[in-house]
C-alpha cells in the first residue's frame, strides 16, 4: 500500500469509529474524527492582517498537556491556555508537534443531525487581558501520527502565531490536567 492510500484507510476507520452513539464519553468524542470531509472551509478563509501597533506580542503558555494515546490509535489531542504577557493582540495560526505528521486546530460544532463533532477550525485571536483555551469539550490540538507517548512523557512542539512567530511549547503527557495531578 502506498503511503497515501495507509493514510486514507486511517481516515477512513476513524470516520467510522467517530460515528458513535450521542451517549458517547467526552473522551470518546475528542477522539473522533466524523468531521474529516473539510466542509466548512468558510471557515478558513483568509483574514485581515493584525494591525501592528508596534508592540510585539509576548506569548505566555501555561497548562500545556497532552493525552496518552489510547490503545492503538495514532491521534491523540493536546491542550493549553495561553495569554499575553505584552502586546494588544496576535492570531494563533497553527501548531506542529515534534515528530507528529500533522497537527489541526480543532473545535466543536452541532452538525445537521444535532450532534456534536470536531471540526477543523481557523486561526484563533487573541487580545490582551483575554485568555485562550484549549481544553477537553472545547477547542484542541488533534495530534496525527505521532509516536506512542505515554503519561510521564514530554512532547515538544511549536504554536505559530501571527505577529510573535514561533513560540515552543512543552506538553505534559497526562490523562488530566497538569493543575489536577496529584504532583501538583
Ligand atoms: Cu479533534
């Protein structure tokens, strides 16, 4: 099989994984993937440039954590909270994990049946005195095809805004929040 078409089967079983019941775990829900046929791209559409008001953001992540893979499955989601420590606004446009094939932004939405799914989303602003939030049942980074982490582990990577650039991150590898671990 080529590569491509590995990777279309992978899709294809987590759309049908992704087609449970509405009863499904909150877990279970943040790892389907029934919203892979891209069909909001409305949402991705270009936006305005940030106006530079001559102070260059400052990012300041907190809280950044990554599920252990479940039982053989490549995706696995990431979560952090973020602020401006200096600045007025940036854009967080994208996000890359170290040795993962691919990292989306993620959110939910109501589909047309009335359930709820993960969707792709677009870039995400952020202004100061605001905070940004990735968390379970909310906006996430869906992780593919990285290497099997386990909790205790370190994932690095690299959230890419607008205006500050690059900014590297180290995610906790935990079921629960770095804040609700009991070495907290
Ligand atoms: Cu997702």
């Amino acid at each position: 099989m080529s590569k491509t078409s590995v990777l279309l089967a992978a899709l294809a079983s987590l759309s049908v994984a992704a087609c449970g019941a509405p009863s499904d775990t909150e877990e279970s829900a943040s790892m389907g993937h029934g919203d892979m046929h891209h069909g909001e791209m409305s949402e991705m559409a270009e936006l305005p440039p940030l106006a530079d008001d001559g102070v260059m953001p400052v990012i300041d992540v907190q809280e950044a954590w990554m599920r252990p893979h479940p039982g053989g499955r490549d995706v696995t989601a990431a979560y952090f909270t973020l602020a401006l420590s200096a600045g007025s606004v940036d854009r967080l446009l994208s996000a890359r994990i170290d040795g993962a094939e691919r990292v989306e932004l993620h959110g939910h939405s109501m589909n047309d049946e009335g359930m709820m799914q993960m969707r792709a989303i677009g870039p995400q602003d952020v202004s100061a005195g605001e905070t940004m939030v990735f968390a379970p049942g909310g906006h996430h980074l869906m992780v593919f095809g990285l290497a099997t982490v386990v909790e205790g582990d370190t994932a690095t990577g690299t959230l890419v805004f607008e205006r500050a650039g690059e900014v590297e991150v180290s995610f906790q590898v935990s079921p629960l929040p770095p804040s609700m671990s009991a070495d907290n």
